[in-house]
C-alpha cells in the first residue's frame, strides 16, 4: 500500500493536484481493515464474454424497451446522475452460448450502442457497474429497476 501511496503523491505532485488527507487513508487504510487499496478494489470489473453477435431487430426492441420502461420510472435528477451507459439484457437466440444476452444502451444519445449483442454466462450484480469491452455501463439486467 506504501508503494500505492508513493505512486498517487508523484502524480499529484505531476499534475499540480494535492491529495485529499481522506484520499490518503482510503490509501492506506489499516492492516486487516477491509476496504484498505480502496482505488484498486473501485475499479469496475471485466465481464468475460463469450462471444458478440449482431443483434437481431427483436433484440434490439427489447433491449429498447426494457430501457425505456425502466427510464420512465426515474425523475428528472435520478435521470440527470445516469451513467453514460447502461447494459440491458435482451432476448436469446439460436447463437446463444451463454446464459445471459445482454446490449449497450446510450444515456446522452437515448440510442443502442453498435449493433453488438455480448453473450455471458455470470452477469454482473443489478445495478454493478462493469467493463464491457470497451465501454463501461452499468447493469440493470432485465430493467425492472435501475
């Protein structure tokens, strides 16, 4: 953790920034503590994905709206702290590999991203944020709720 330390206060003299003295502790915590490298352990998780197919138009309808039923349920300042992506399961089909088929859904746009359907076996947690490639969304699964 000193090492972590050492590396985030030669950056911050780099940049001209100054650590914050809680930044410091969340750094280097306490033996044993939990949470202790809270930088390293806040970094959102890979999903493994076993293959990207092209979407099919019914994929994407209900990647679509699964969306947008669960965006009608926010207010105005819920939908103002969105992420810039969400990830929305959608419907399987005969390519299906995994157990989940999940699509990329753009907050600023209001669009699917790409046309690319990820296929996994262990989905992120509901509301999870995690790495999708090259994006970082997080999951909202069936969109009941975000």
């Amino acid at each position: 953790m000193r090492f972590l330390l050492a590396l985030a206060l030669g950056v911050g003299v780099l940049c001209g920034c100054s650590l914050s003295p809680e930044t410091i502790r969340r750094i280097e915590g306490t033996p044993g503590e939990e949470g202790t490298g809270a930088f390293l352990s806040k970094l959102p998780r890979a999903i493994q994905i076993l293959a990207t197919n092209d979407a099919t138009e019914r994929q994407r309808k209900v990647a679509s709206d699964r969306v947008l039923a669960s965006l009608a349920q926010l207010n105005e300042k819920e939908l103002k702290k969105l992420p810039e992506y969400l990830a929305v399961d959608t419907e399987s089909d005969e390519r299906a590999q995994g157990t989940k088929n999940v699509m990329l859904w753009d907050t600023q746009t209001e669009e699917i991203v790409g046309n690319d359907v990820y296929e996994v076996e262990t989905p992120p947690e509901q509301g999870e944020v995690a790495r999708w490639n090259e994006y970082t969304a997080r999951y909202i699964g069936a969109g009941t709720t975000l």
